[in-house]
C-alpha cells in the first residue's frame, strides 16, 4: 500500500514575516560548522505569499534546487554564507528555469536552477559543490550521504534551530523506495538511516544530498519527496542529479 507522499506544499507565511512558519529543515539532526554550498531559498508566487526551500550553489551565479521551488514562483532569494542564521548574505533573483519536464503529479524531473544576477564571491566559507561524474550512477546503493538544512529540530517543537543542521542517511534499494513511493528510477532515489534516524523536512525541498567519491564532495541528490509529517522512521526521496548533467550544463553555459 502506498503510503500519502508530501508534495511541494510548504506551509505559506508572508514575505514579511520570514521566521513565523514551519521551515523545518533536518529533523534529528546535529548542528553542523560551514557547509559552503548550501543556500535557503525563498520563493515567492504572484498572490505575494512566500515559501521555503533549500538549494546548493554550482556556479558564482547559479544555484540548483527542485523544479518544485520554480514552477509558479517569481520572485527567489537566496541566503548564504554562514552556518548562522542571522549571519546569511542575501541576494534577489527573478530569473529561475524549472526542467522542461517537470512533473508536478509525480515530481519527476523535479531539478532546476535559480541564475543569479551579480556572481557569489567565493571564498573559505562560501564556494561550489562539485558535480557528479557523468555515467556514473550515483549515489549507489547503501551508500551513506549528507543532508543538511536550517529550521526546527522537530515536527513538535515550534522553535527554529539557529545554527545549520546536518544528519548522514543511505541510499535504499529501487524496489523499497517504489514500495514506498510513487516515483521514476533512476530519476529518484530514497535513503534513511533507521540506526541513528534523521530526516528532511517541509521546507528543506531542494537542499543537497552528498557523498564523497575520490574524496571529494559531490552533489549526488536534491530533496524532493517526503513521508508523513517528516517522521525519521521513513524515507525522503531525491532527485539524482546525474542523468541531468546535460541538461545543467546548457543552463550555466560550462
């Protein structure tokens, strides 16, 4: 039996009050030091309402994401820079590009990419998450991975963490995760870890799933779907990034 996936729907707040509402990001988590690709994305849809979101920087002026935190949207700001919250740098897009195929019933294809206006100047705290090796289909299964995030530390606790969270999950087989959830593979993938169980969760959509391959980081995934009201028992899935490689490469123009 198919269990209710939570789509896309992030709980809405005004673009005003940007603390009020339930950005929760890694659930059972511990807070992390810099992780210098990872940004919040807020994103805005014509009735002014704001939504949350997370994406990781691949270029000085590029930031990938789910099509999810695109498509509808017009307004993105991005905020990077700082393990803290109140130390994030900020800065304004209205130019965001969802995968042409993009499918909202099942998020497949759910990847696209926020262009920033001015470059991100790169330094120890802020730089690019390289990009998976084509033809190679990471991550692999059982593969250990890295979420991160900011936001509440539960479903529970009305109190958003103030220092960026982290938590290791890995890669389930295929057949567990379309036991689980309605979703195209190799497009997809899901992982959870039920021996110390951590989680994504709404408003983390579009934050990076990493592994180290040669030693070095790579962006193997995007936060895409999740179970229940983000219970660390069960899987999230992500969209793997690397049969989109070509399709990321004629957005940035590299």
């Amino acid at each position: 039996m198919k269990f209710l996936v939570f789509l896309a729907a992030l709980l809405a707040v005004t673009v005003a009050v940007t603390q009020t509402g339930p950005e929760t990001f890694v659930i059972n988590g511990g807070n992390a030091s810099h992780t210098p690709h990872h940004v919040i994305v807020e994103f805005v849809n014509a009735a002014n309402l704001g939504f949350f979101g997370g994406g990781s920087i691949i270029t000085s002026t590029h930031v990938l994401t789910a099509a999810q935190n695109i498509q509808g949207f017009t307004l993105w700001r991005v905020g990077y820079g700082s393990y803290r919250r109140a130390d994030l740098i900020w800065i304004q897009s209205t130019n965001a590009l969802a995968h042409f195929q993009y499918a909202p019933a099942t998020r497949n294809n759910d990847i696209g990419i926020i262009t920033l206006p001015t470059p991100i100047v790169f330094t120890a705290r802020v730089r690019p998450i390289a990009l998976p090796p084509a033809l190679l289909e990471l991550p692999f299964e059982n593969e250990q991975g890295t979420i991160v995030g900011f936001g509440f530390t539960s479903a529970t606790v009305n109190q958003p963490a103030d220092n960026l969270r982290y938590g290791y999950v890995r890669v389930q087989s295929n057949t567990f995760c379309t036991s689980i959830f309605h979703m195209t593979v190799p497009n997809h993938f899901c992982a959870s870890d039920n021996r110390h169980p951590v989680n994504i969760c709404n408003g983390d959509i579009g934050g990076g799933f990493t592994v180290f391959y040669r030693r070095e980081e790579v962006l193997a995934g995007i936060s895409s779907m999740l179970i229940e009201n983000c219970h660390i028992q069960w899987p999230s899935a992500y969209t793997r990034v690397y049969p989109y490689l070509g399709w990321i490469h004629q957005v940035i123009g590299i």
